[in-house]
C-alpha cells in the first residue's frame, strides 16, 4: 500500500514557490504592434512627448437642427413597461435590399457583431457586460444604474472572431475583460496610442492615425476622425486618439462613428469615400453639460446620416441594457429619433434594432 503524506510544504518550498508563481505572472508573451501614419500627421511625436490629442474640429460648432418642444412623447411601435423604460421596438425592421453582404447583430449599446462579404467576422466595440474594475466598483458605491441584461457571445463566436476594432478607451467602448475572452488569435484595430492598453498575453494590433488603411483578408479598414476624447484613468486624458470606422469590400462600404458630436469631419468623410451604405450611428447621451459637443443627439444623427448618404441607417446608444449615461430613460434617444424623423420630414432610411437582434444587409 502506498501513503500518500498530508504533510504540509515546508517554508523554504512555500517561499520558492510563490517565487516563481510571481516572476512568470510578468512572463505572459509580449504583443506585436503595428502604426500607421496619417491624420495628426505628427502622431508620434504627440504619444512621445505626452501632448494630447486634439479634435479636428473644435469650439462651438452650431447643430444642423434641434427639437425644442414634445421630444419624448410615446410612439406608438415602441411598447414599455413603463414610461420610456424597459421598451420594445414592435414595428417591422424595414431593410433596403442593399445586397452588400454585411450582416450585422447589435448586442446593445455601441456593441456590434459584423459578419463581413468575404465571411470574416468583426467585432466593433464589444463590451459585453459591466465595466472594467475599478469604474464597476466605483459605479456600484454610487449607485450609478448598470447594465440589466447584455447579449451574449457564446465561446464558438468569441473563436471564429478575425478582427476586433474599438473606437476608444473609455469604460462602455473598451473592456479588458472582453478582450481576455476573445483572445489573441484575432487582430485588433485601434486608435493610434491604444495599444498600450490591451493586456499582456501575445495580442497583434494595429494602431491608426485618421484616413489611414489596413488589409484585413478582403476587407480595407479605415481609421476616421471623431470629435470625443479619451481616457482611461484621471491621468492620462487625450494621450491617445478616438476614432471611427469604415469598413470596405469592394464597393460596399459599413461606417460605425464611434462616440461623437456633430462636426465637419462628416462631411470630410463624405468627400472621401462617397456614399455610404450601412450607417451605424450614436443617438445617446447628449444630456448635461457639455455632453452634445462629444454625443450626437438623435436629430444631429438624421442629419449626419444624409450627409453621408447613408443608404441604411442603424442608430444605437439607447436600449434595455444601456447604462443610460445622459439619458433621461433606457429609450427616451429612440422615442426622441422616431418624433424628429417626422418633424424633419427625413428621407434616410432608419432600421430601429432591439438589443440582440440581427439583420442581414
């Protein structure tokens, strides 16, 4: 008979074993990070010397329209619980037959599934549950309201991801922990000066300046500018840069603005790409001081839409499982869009999405 010993280690082993358990915790493999130049063109330089990032356009910039009055009143495809809250959009999800090869599943909030033309699959801002610690804890003590519910990504479709791109790196557009799930045989896009960010673990991520371009399988990938900022601790706010995504295959083009206010830069955007054909397009937390400059209201996003000539508008921000930052309901943003839609007597073709679903493009 053999006696196995229930003897506990002696200090000496205790002690060399907490050592190496230590020095391998800072042994995780180093990740590989490509830059591409283009707008600042001076982005190293900023990201060395520690100056900050700047909007392309900045100041007053005045609003193309604004709803003055009965903003929120209730729609009747929008059914809720109770007032603005707790809703679901019932009427049909009208889908121009744009025939681009783009499906795309909104997960809620700015979280997005992209299954591309050439049978990639593209994660834009995928934060799948609450914040990162420490805001979760922070969060939680003040009792600032969190996410009720979240569609989910199963292990299989974290897997077969090929591209992950977040617009910044604030709390609800960029998750550590989603990042550990999705792991290291993607590729991450992000903006220039982001990288520095993702965890250890042997990542590939590309960081971009505005109006530069990857290949990724046969999709081109265009960083392009936003009017917001970012952070991600009370030190190091503009340190690196915010930006939207365009999305190419051939000539069918996906656009995700990422969090931003109306400025020019969507015009500039126009100019350069032409029409466009999927619009995915903030309509969220434009209340309390300052919020509009760096958040589109719903009727700044009708407008943007027809400057882009956008063939499909998809908005996103509100919802059930939005942490309603400068809103006054879980779907006050959408009742506001449904009610500016008709005052505008706008022509862009809106596809009101509930969190989870999906549509084929």
């Amino acid at each position: 008979m053999q006696i196995l010993s229930t003897s506990k280690p002696r200090l000496p082993t205790c002690i060399a074993l907490l050592a190496i358990a230590l020095l391998c915790s800072g042994c995780a493999s180093p990740n590989t990070v490509a830059q591409l130049s283009g707008v600042p063109d001076n982005a190293a330089e900023l990201r060395q010397t520690k100056q900050p990032f700047r909007n392309m356009y900045y100041g007053n910039i005045p609003y193309p329209a604004n709803c003055e009055q009965d903003c929120y009143l209730p729609h009747p495809l929008v059914a809720c619980q109770s007032p603005a809250e707790q809703c679901q959009f019932t009427g049909l999800q009208h889908a121009p037959q744009l025939q681009s090869g783009f499906a795309v599943r909104w997960l809620g909030h700015a979280s997005f599934m992209i299954n591309a033309p050439d049978g990639q699959q593209i994660l834009l801002d995928p934060v799948t549950g609450q914040f990162d610690w420490p805001v979760n804890w922070a969060a939680h003590l003040v009792g600032t309201k969190t996410r009720r519910t979240t569609a989910t990504l199963t292990d299989a479709e974290l897997a077969a991801t090929d591209a992950v791109l977040y617009s910044h790196l604030h709390y609800d557009h960029f998750s550590i922990r989603d990042i550990k799930r999705i792991g290291n045989t993607a590729h991450y896009y992000l903006p220039y000066g982001m990288a520095a960010y993702l965890p250890k673990g042997g990542y590939n991520a590309t960081e971009m300046a505005w109006y530069s371009s990857a290949r990724q399988g046969g999709l081109t990938i265009h960083a392009v500018p936003a009017r917001h900022f970012n952070s991600r601790t009370l030190r190091d706010e503009n340190q690196a840069l915010w930006a939207g995504w365009l999305i190419e295959h051939g000539n069918e083009k996906l656009f995700f603005a990422g969090d931003t206010g109306y400025s020019q830069h969507f015009s500039d955007i126009r100019q350069k790409f032409g029409e466009i054909d999927i619009c995915l397009l903030p309509i969220a937390s434009y209340h309390g001081p300052n919020y509009r400059a760096v958040h589109m209201t719903p009727e700044d996003a009708l407008m943007v839409a027809d400057e882009l000539g956008c063939k499909v508008m998809i908005p996103w921000g509100y919802g059930n499982a939005s942490w309603q930052m400068g809103d006054h309901s879980s779907h006050s943003p959408l009742l506001r869009l449904l009610h500016m839609q008709q005052q505008l007597d706008s022509q862009v073709p809106l596809l009101i999405l509930n969190e989870g679903d999906s549509v084929i493009l």
